[in-house]
C-alpha cells in the first residue's frame, strides 16, 4: 500500500510540472486521467457540505479537508478539464476517503448528494405529517404548520383558493429528501408529488360528477379515514354520493374526530354535538376541506364510486363493512356486529 502511495504521489508531483509547463498538455496526458480512475472503494465515508454558489476552488478545498483528495492540486486540473467549473452542484454529499477522481467529479456534476427517506402513510393528518417531519426530518413541527398553512405558498403551487392548508394534498408515499430539507421544500416536494399523481382523464371526471377536485380530495380523505378493508372503498364512495345527491347528512365519524382536532379511539353519541363546520352529523354535505391525506386508492374511490344503491354502512370487528339500503336493514346490521363483538369478547369455553 505504501508503493502505490508513493507512486500516486511521483504522479502528482509530475503532472503538477506538467501544468506548469504547458497545462493544455494534460489533456493528451493519459497518466492524469489514469491516476483519476484509482482510489479505494472501501474506505471509511466523510460527509462534505459544497455551499451554494460555492467555487471550484472552495468546493476543493471541503474535499481535501474531508480527506476524499489526497492531491487537491492535480483534482483541481482533472476537474477543469472534465468542465467541473460550470457544472458543480451544491449538496451535501457522502463520499469515501480517497474516492476516485471521476465518481468525485460525477457526483458533484449529477448533484445527488446524501438523501435521507421519509414514508408517509395514507390517511395522516396534517398535524401527524408535521409531527413525523420533526421526529425524522427534524423540522420544526410549527415551521411545517406555517409552511402548510401560507396561502401565498399554497397558491404558489397551484392548490385551490378555497384549501385552508395544504391538508389532503400532502401526497402520501415514500420520498428520498436531501438532507436538511426545509419545511416549505418538503410541503412543495409533497404538493407537487400529490400533483403528478393526478392523472388527465381524472379532470374530466369530475365534470361528470359536478365537484371541484377540492371537494374531491375532500370525499377522498373521509373514504381513506373509513376504510381498513381495501375492496370496500368504491362502495363506502357510494354510500357518500348518494347521501349527497339525496341531501342527506354524510354522519362520517371521522369528520368528528378531526372536529376534535386529535384522533378519539371511538366516537361516541356524546361526541357527536361537537360544534365545527366538520361534524357532518350537524352540518350538510362535504366539510370545508379534507380531514387526512387520502391516497391514490381511494382518489380513485371518490372519482369512481360502485354502482350501489347503499345509503348506510357499519363496520364489523374485522374492517369489513356491511352495507344496507335501508335504515331498517341497517339497524339489523348493527345488532348483527355488536353479536359478533360479544362473541369476540366472551371468554372462551374449557373442553372437557
């Protein structure tokens, strides 16, 4: 190890020479380009931080402190002859000690530096989003509220004047974020995410079914709420849109949850008085906004509801739903769950 070492630096000092007496020499200089394919590819990893608007020269000096360039002097040729100079892009990177001169110059020139993954699930609240940025993100849980709430921000991106916030349009999904990220880059990078999801035919769509793509997101998200038995969503969507066509009260119990701004294990008889233009058992038709991030599944739900006559639906002990035309049917269906939840808690019998 020690030879090679001492062979990388003969070549340095040499090319170095070289520059000096003639630099356009180096391009037909085939040992420059030979020393920038060596380096190790086990070595131990530095994280360089190469600021925005940095130069070559500053963005040399980070890596040579770094230790991923032994000879900075020689890189800065090599890089200059690759066109580094007008391509650097600003990151933070990870790159092994004694990296090889061309994966150097090909990252900084891609751009991609150290990501970081953050997964969010169907069906989060704005609230919970924020909450989940701070712990694995760490922005600041008030800085993502702001962001998400800044209606300059959200007309920016394109999102309807009567959203409140960003709410629903947090699209739900895994991304690779670069490392700290802001909370108005993340509420953009998740609003645009929402925005490529969203497939031409589906404008048209709404026409048909005469609702904005706000009230849209809005059904979207209550169906997300409801649902735990995936094939259920296009006829939960209809049991919604046909309470609607008739004026009928949507009475979704997750609309009072999030009227209580924190999620109730279980909404009971009590709770459903609770005053907000969200509690759909007081107030006709949709609510003002969506109540959770719906994703894509149950977007297509809302767009596409199952031909059904159903106005009513309980959910049993397993997720699954049972559907009725009838308020009388739905009364049995009820009786019918609270069997089988007594039977699920009753102990069970000893043989003999």
């Amino acid at each position: 190890m020690r030879a090679i070492a001492d062979w990388r630096l003969r070549i340095a000092d040499w090319t170095h020479a070289l520059r000096i007496r003639n630099p356009k020499s180096a391009i037909r200089n085939p040992l420059l380009f030979a020393l920038a394919a060596c380096g190790r590819s086990d070595g131990p990893r530095a994280t360089v931080t190469i600021p925005a608007g940095a130069s070559l020269d500053a963005a040399i000096d980070s890596l040579a402190a770094s230790r991923v360039l032994a000879h900075p002097g020689s890189f800065r040729l090599y890089a200059k002859l690759r066109g580094l100079g007008g391509s650097l892009k600003s990151g933070v990177y990870l790159l092994r000690q004694d990296e090889s001169w061309s994966d150097v110059v090909a990252t900084l020139e891609r751009g991609r530096g150290v990501e970081q993954r953050f997964t969010v699930r169907e069906g989060l609240r704005l609230a919970e989003v924020a909450d989940l940025a701070r712990a694995q993100l760490r922005i600041p849980r008030d800085s993502v509220l702001a962001a998400a709430e800044d209606s300059a921000l959200l007309a920016g991106l394109g999102l309807p004047d009567e959203a409140p916030s960003a709410e629903g349009y947090l699209f739900p999904t895994t991304y690779l974020l670069p490392l700290h990220i802001g909370a108005r880059e993340l509420v953009r990078v998740m609003t645009h995410q929402f925005i490529a999801q969203w497939s031409p035919e589906w404008q048209a769509r709404l026409d048909s079914l005469r609702f904005s793509r706000h009230q849209l997101v809005t059904l979207a998200s209550i169906i997300e709420a409801e649902v735990r038995y995936d094939p259920d969503r296009p006829f939960i969507s209809a049991v919604y849109q046909n309470r609607l066509k008739r004026g009928m009260r949507l009475e979704a119990d997750p609309t009072v949850s999030y009227a209580y701004g924190r999620r109730l294990k279980r909404v009971r008889e009590k709770n459903l008085a609770v005053r907000s233009s969200y509690n759909t058992y007081l107030h006709a038709g949709l609510p003002p906004g969506p109540i959770a991030q719906p994703g894509r599944a149950s977007l297509a739900a809302a767009l596409y509801p199952a031909t059904v006559p159903f106005l009513f639906f309980v959910a049993q002990p397993d997720g699954k739903h049972i559907f009725s035309v009838t308020y009388a049917e739905h009364l049995a269906a009820i009786q019918r769950v609270k069997q089988l939840q007594r039977a699920a808690r009753a102990p069970p019998r000893s043989g003999r």
